[in-house]
C-alpha cells in the first residue's frame, strides 16, 4: 500500500513528533501540561499557533526530530 502524505502543516508536525500524545508530552512542562485535546484541536484546525512554533521545534530536537519554520507554514522545500 502506498503511504498517505500529510494534508496539513499541523498535522505533519504531529505526525512527526509521534503523534497525539508524544507531541502533547514534549510539549508539557513542570508548570504547564499540554492536553492531548489542545494537540488534536491543531490537528483539527490544519494550523500550530505561532506562539507554539519555537517551542515546538525546540522538542523535537531533543527527540533528533527536524522541525522547520517551513513545515508550519507549508512552504515548498527548495529545489535541488
């Protein structure tokens, strides 16, 4: 079967910070958790708030994951 590509930037982020609930926990702190809810509400929406972007693409790299300002806003990668 062939794979399905991601239809929004939300959800490509998601998906590669592991879903839901990963990306719900990378983003949880000592003083503030994030609800799975507030995830799956980007994910509904097709968008990441931009307050959110800079402290998302600081979790993935502490999980190796490559989060780019590109990917949040749907941008073409540049060609070759």
């Amino acid at each position: 079967m062939r794979k399905v590509e991601p239809k929004t930037p939300a959800e490509n982020i998601i998906m590669t910070l592991g879903g839901l609930t990963k990306t719900a926990s990378l983003l949880s702190t000592e003083e503030k958790r994030v609800a799975v809810s507030t995830v799956q509400g980007w994910k509904e929406r097709g968008k990441i708030p931009q307050e959110w972007w800079e402290t998302i693409i600081e979790a993935g790299k502490s999980v190796d994951k490559t989060i780019e300002l590109q990917m949040f806003l749907q941008l073409p990668e540049k060609a070759a």
